[in-house]
C-alpha cells in the first residue's frame, strides 16, 4: 500500500520507510505558520504590557536619560 501525506489538500506519495505522516513541504508550512502565530502573539504582549507599563507609572519611565 502506498503512504500519502495526510493533508488533504496535498496528497502527495510519500517514499517507503518515511517517517512522518505529512511530507517535507506540508511539515515546513505547518512550521512557518507556527512561527508567524507567535510573533503576532509576541507584537499584541509587548503593545499591552507597553501600555499598561506606562499606565501604571503614569509615564515617569523616560528612556531617554
């Protein structure tokens, strides 16, 4: 029986003996998309601790000194 990759969209013969149960390019996206989820979830914890930073002492904290 031949091994296919598990995306549906893909579908793509994987070889005999393949490990994984989506192939090289179906794993590389999953990652990239993974990857990207973060940096947008980082970018959203920096802008609110910012401002609650700021709110919280009430814009004493200058950087520039």
């Amino acid at each position: 029986m031949e091994k296919k990759c598990k995306n549906k969209k893909c579908q793509r013969s994987l070889t005999e003996g393949y490990k994984h149960k989506y192939c090289e390019n179906c794993r590389n996206e999953q990652v990239k998309r993974i990857k990207d989820t973060g940096k947008a979830a980082l970018g959203v914890v920096v802008l609110v601790g910012g401002t609650a930073l700021s709110i919280a002492t009430k814009g004493k904290i200058n950087p520039k000194k």
